[in-house]
C-alpha cells in the first residue's frame, strides 16, 4: 500500500531595500526596508511511485508566465520531478516587489529585475525537500470579519477557508495548504515596506506548521469595509482573526483523505481582449471620475471613488498600449480524494467562484485565482454596468468571461 509523503519548506525571499514595490499606481518611491518577511512557500504531496503535485506559494502581487517557468522549473530540481507537477501561486500582497514578474498590467508599468527574480529562483533551486510519511484530512471553516465585497458591504463574498491539514504519523501538525478570498491589501499606498500583508500573519500565527497559501476568488474582496487601520497592528489582527479560525477547525473532526499522490491536469483556453475605448472616450471617463473624487479620507466611498478614477485612467493606458488580440490562459485542476483545486491566472469575482463551485461534480471544490500566470481581472455583469474599478481595465469582455466560466466547469468536471 502508498503511503503519503510530505515535503514542505517556507523560505525567507525578502529583498533588499531600494526596489519598487507593487499593487498601488499611486505609490512611485522605493522600499525602505521590510515589515515582515516575504516566503516562497513549498508544499509537495506525492508517494514513492507518484510524483504527486508541489504548490509553490510565493508573497507577491503576481507570478507572471516567465517567473512561473523559472519557479516551476527550479522547484522540479530540486524535488526531482516534471516541471508540469508544479503549481505556482501568488498572494497577490500590495507590499511586495514589481521586479520578480515585471509588468503585468498597463496600469502600473514595471520592469523584471535580475538582482531580485535571480536569487529568487535560486532559492527555490537549493531548496531541501526531505520526504516524510503523513496523513491528510479536510475542513473548511466561515472566516467574519477578514473580508467583505469592496463595492458594497453585503453584496457576494465566500468567507470560508479551505484547510488542507498534514500531521506526521505522530499525530504533529507539519503543514496546512490554506486558501482563503481577500486581497491583501491592508497596508495601503502609502506603505514603503515589504510586507506579506494579513496572509503572513496567519502564516506567522500557525507556526511552526509551514503553510501554505493559496487566493481565493479575491477580484471584489477586500478589508475595505473590516479593517481599523492600516499598519502592522492591523496585519496582525486581520491575520490573527483568520488563523484562531484554522486553529478551531483543526481542534475538531476533518474529512480523512486518501493515501494517494494528488492527481493534476492542465489545460489551456485561448480568449480575445476586448475592445478598450480610444483614448479620446477614455479620457471622459477620466473627467467623470475626477468629479467624484473629494479628499483623500480613506473612507470606504472614497476609496470607490478613487479607485475608480485609477482604473478610468488605466484605461487610458491601455488604450494606448499595443494589447495583443488574444490571451491563452492555462487553467489546472488538481485532485486528491474528495477535494478539487481548480487554479486559473486571474482575479476572478466571487460570483465567479461560486459558479464554478456550484457547477462542478466534485463533492469539495476549491477557486483559486493568481495561479501560473496573471491576466487581470475578469468581472460580474454588476461591474460592468456600474463601470467599476476592474471593469474599465479588465482584457475580457462579459460574452469572454462566460465563456472562460463554461469551458473551466467543463474542464473540472471532464
């Protein structure tokens, strides 16, 4: 009979001061230092004749296509298996550096920096990863106060955590593979310092299990309508608040999952960018916006306010960019017993997620966006009429978007 093995490491990749950070347009100046560390995190579930499947999470705003390859192709060295077991996932901090992915959006203009993705990737090469035999069980736990659909205070939002929990045979807590839905985005603009936001918090406060974390279906969530503040005592209560949840859900019966090697397939879905406005007409909407915003209070209205003239000049800058006619996205699903992550590389609504959850046929499903690329938003109908934030610099259309949902269900449930 297999038994489950277990490797699981979390490095330290903090950079250097000195770099850009990312996730703020309006943010120009350089990191002065580090808040708290950032980690590549590294979770590989496999047996002795099954490479299984190695998540690799990294505190980042976004794993471009080429950090994705570099990272996939460093953590199969150093686990000894294909680079196409590799599941690359991003956070999506708003504290973390521009120069691991470079650009990933008109928006906010980046470029890659050697002297920061190249010890990055070699870190994750000189990983150790020692096998050990484990156990696998499953919770899910409601998460309040965490989260809350930015555009209005009750509207979607899945506030459940998903909790992949992996005890030694000894009955030891040595990993949890997490995903939850909300952007880190504690720290706001004005933040100069490296920083994983509220997930490494939660990381911090599950110690000394190494965990893993995955977003969710994040594109409207955030803590613009749970958080009191925006500094590291706010990190660590937002974080805390999730973690004595996991801790909770730990200390009471999970779903035991099989012994075998999590089972991945991948594929890919080829969709049209949209049509973006000329700049012209973009630049009206730029005017309305304008008229909207009044101070700078970081009061929920104006933060709507204010995002949505980012965003109306955001499309200005698409509108002048030389946007390709198509993006093919790669799309994943992995499996292990009951559970199902379906991983795809955007910020999906938490309409989104809970389509494809109600549409899928596995008893336990999980929507996990940022993952082995980073295309954008993909919004509801409701922002697109309301001309919100995303949609004006969203790639895809709604007829796209639909058509991105209904080709994923199917790929899950192929």
């Amino acid at each position: 009979m297999s038994k489950l093995l277990l490797a699981a490491t979390s490095l330290d990749v903090t950079p250097p001061p000195g770099h850009r950070l990312d996730g703020y347009a309006a943010r120009t100046a350089t990191a002065t230092g580090a808040a708290d560390p950032l980690r590549a995190t590294l979770i590989w579930l496999s047996t002795a004749d099954d490479p299984g499947v190695l998540w690799l999470s990294l505190d980042a705003i976004a794993v471009g296509r080429g950090l994705v390859a570099e990272l996939s192709a460093a953590a199969a060295s150093a686990a000894g298996i294909p680079a196409r077991r590799v599941v690359v996932s991003a956070s999506h901090t708003h504290s973390g550096p521009s120069g691991w992915t470079g650009e990933i959006h008109p928006v906010i203009p980046a470029e890659r920096e050697p002297a920061l993705y190249e010890p990055l990737v070699a870190a994750v090469a000189n990983a150790s990863l020692p096998r050990r035999p484990v156990t696998a069980s499953w919770r899910s736990v409601e998460v309040i106060g965490v989260g809350a659909n930015r555009h209005r205070k009750n509207g979607p939002h899945d506030n459940t955590a998903g909790v992949l929990a992996l005890h030694s045979l000894e009955g030891s807590l040595e990993a949890l593979l997490l995903d939850f839905a909300c952007h880190p985005t504690t720290y706001g603009p004005e933040n100069l310092r490296w920083s994983a936001d509220w997930p490494g918090a939660a990381r911090a406060a599950l110690a000394p299990a190494v965990v893993g974390y995955l977003q969710g279906a994040a594109g409207d969530v955030s803590p613009r309508f749970t958080r009191r503040g925006r500094g590291a005592e706010e990190v660590a209560r937002l974080g805390g608040l999730l973690a004595a949840r996991v801790r909770e859900a730990l200390a009471g019966p999970g779903l035991e999952l099989p012994q075998s090697a999590p089972a991945i397939r991948r594929t890919t879905i080829d969709l049209p960018v949209r049509r973006v406005p000329p700049a012209e007409e973009a630049a009206v909407t730029v005017a309305a916006a304008e008229s909207a915003v009044r101070g700078g209070a970081d009061h929920p209205s104006m933060r709507i306010a204010q995002t949505r003239l980012d965003g109306a000049r955001g499309q200005v800058l698409m509108a002048t960019a030389s946007l390709p006619e198509s993006l093919e996205l790669p799309i994943s699903v992995v499996t292990l017993g009951e559970v199902c992550w379906v991983n795809l590389p955007v910020e999906l609504f938490a309409l989104h997620g809970a389509c494809l959850q109600a549409d899928s046929t596995h008893p336990i499903t999980r929507v996990v966006g940022y993952t082995d690329g980073y295309y954008g938003y993909i919004v509801d109908p409701s922002a697109a009429e309301s001309g919100a934030y995303e949609a004006l610099i969203t790639f895809f259309d709604q007829p796209t978007t639909n058509y991105l949902l209904t080709e994923t269900a199917a790929f899950i449930n192929a």
